[in-house]
C-alpha cells in the first residue's frame, strides 16, 4: 500500500491531507487542520471515496479541510 501526505497553508491554517493507494485506487485517509501547535481537525474522512488519481484525492481531501476551515471562521465548525 502506497501512502503519502501533502501540506498546504489556508488563510492563517495548517492542513495536512494523508492519502492511500490500495487495489481500488486512491482515497483520503486522513485529514488534519493546524494552527500553530494546536491539532483542530484530527481525523475526518469518507474512507468509501476511491479516485482514480493520487491528485484527484489530495485535491478533494484539500477541498474537505478549506470547507472546514471556512466554517471556523464563521463560527459553524463541527466534526460531523
């Protein structure tokens, strides 16, 4: 099984998206959002998600933290 992690910054965030390779192709298996020491998002992923490029993966596991860094800023921010 293959495995990396990419880093980007958001606005004043951290995020940290890890994505697999299995048989079925490419998913997000975890997703962090950091801001300064502080770990807010931990773990939130759709494990049933496959794509069939380790791009295509990362992009949607960015996309999934932006929306939640954005619903922070609002004031809305859950872990569901």
């Amino acid at each position: 099984m293959e495995q990396y992690e990419r880093v980007s910054n958001y606005k004043e965030y951290e995020l940290h998206v890890t994505c697999i390779h299995d048989r079925l192709g490419w998913a997000v298996d975890a997703l962090s959002v950091v801001k300064g020491a502080t770990t807010l998002l931990p773990h939130i992923t759709d494990p049933f998600h496959v794509y069939r490029t380790s791009r295509a993966a990362e992009l949607a596991g960015m996309d999934e933290a932006r929306h939640y860094v954005d619903h922070i800023m609002l004031g809305h921010a859950g872990n569901a």
